[in-house]
C-alpha cells in the first residue's frame, strides 16, 4: 500500500476519532491534516503496522491540542482580576442563556405553526442546505411533493406570527438542534421529527 492509498483508507477513522476528541469539525481536519503531514516526513518503512501508528499519532495529537487550549484559558483567566473574572463569567453565561432563549423562541414559532413533517423540510432545507433528493430519501416523499411542503412552510412562517405562546415543553428537539448546528450533523434532529411525524400518524389512525 502506497501512502497515498493509506492517506485515503485511514482519513475517515482518524477524522472520527479527531472529531469526538476535539469537538470542533475545524479543529479535527486540521489534527487530521498535520497527523499525515508528520507521519509523510517520517521514514514510513520503518512502521510495521501504519494504522495503528496513525491512531496513536493522531491521539496524541488530540491531547496536545486539548492541553493547549487548556493552558491559553488558564492564562487568560490569571491575567484577570478577580471581579472582571466575576464580570467574565456573567457575560458569558448571560450570552448562552439569551442564545438559548432565541433559538427556544425561534422553534417554539415553528413548532406551533408547522406540521412535523413541513418542519423537517423547511430546517434542512433553510438551515442545513440539504436538497430536494436528499429530502426525498429521508422522509420519502417525492421532490415534487418536498419542494411544495418547503413553500408551504415558509408561506406559513412568513405570515403574521401574533402573540404565539413560549410555551414548548419538546426539549429533546431544542437540544437536538443546537447539536446540529453545533457540529454540523443533524443526525439526531431527523430522528426527532421523524418520531413527531410517527406519533403524529399513529394518533391520527386511532
């Protein structure tokens, strides 16, 4: 196996493992990238098993790059005095408890005023760029039928929202969109509103 057959093979496990190490897709391609190009200055005939060099290589890349980000945060808190360290805190929390409060009350809008399935469509075809096919596949629906429910949802939407109640009591599908958005995956967020539009059916049958 020439190194370009391994770079090929081995990319997508060491991204995996970079990725759940790190957190940060950015972060992990770039662990990911200066993993091979160490292991490429390196004298690869000497390597009697190149996968699992590669795993560890790019294990203890993770590491390093976690402990710096560690000694950068500690430095940065020490430089500060103990009450704009109070202020600091604040901030930040404040920050994530307005963005959470933007992101529940966008949802809530959209939970109220759209059916499972148009909701669905309309955050991955918005928000995650995902297109008429891909829509098809997963909640098997023809184009044609996933570009009509996509225009019926923003026409909903971009009617007059009036006093609409903050009252969503479906955190998981919160959580599960901040995930996606977060790491760009919307993996469990399908999930959810395939299981609103499963129950939904099933209410509708009994």
């Amino acid at each position: 196996m020439n190194q370009s057959q391994a770079i090929a093979l081995y990319q997508p496990l060491l991204h995996q493992i970079a990725l759940k190490m790190v957190g940060s897709l950015a972060d992990a391609e770039d662990i990911v990238q200066d993993t091979f190009l160490k292991w490429l200055s390196t004298n690869t005939e000497k390597i009697e098993n190149t996968r699992a060099y590669l795993i560890k290589a790019v294990t203890n890349n993770c590491i390093n790059h976690l402990e710096a980000l560690k000694r950068k945060k500690d430095e940065c808190l020490q430089n500060l005095n103990p009450s704009e360290l109070i202020d600091w805190y604040k901030e930040k929390e404040f920050f994530r408890f307005d963005m959470e409060n933007e992101i529940s009350a966008a949802l809530n809008v959209i939970q109220k005023k759209l059916e499972p399935l148009e909701k669905g469509i309309f955050v991955l075809r918005e928000l995650f760029d995902f297109d008429y096919e891909e829509l098809q596949h997963i909640f098997d629906k023809k184009k044609d039928n996933c570009r009509q429910l996509f225009s019926r949802a923003k026409g909903k939407l971009s009617e007059e929202t009036g006093k609409v109640k903050t009252d969503v009591a479906n955190h998981s599908i919160i959580d599960n969109f901040k995930k996606a958005c977060n790491f760009g995956s919307p993996a469990d967020f399908i999930k959810e509103v395939k299981r609103e539009i499963n129950l939904k059916l099933n209410h509708s049958l009994s």
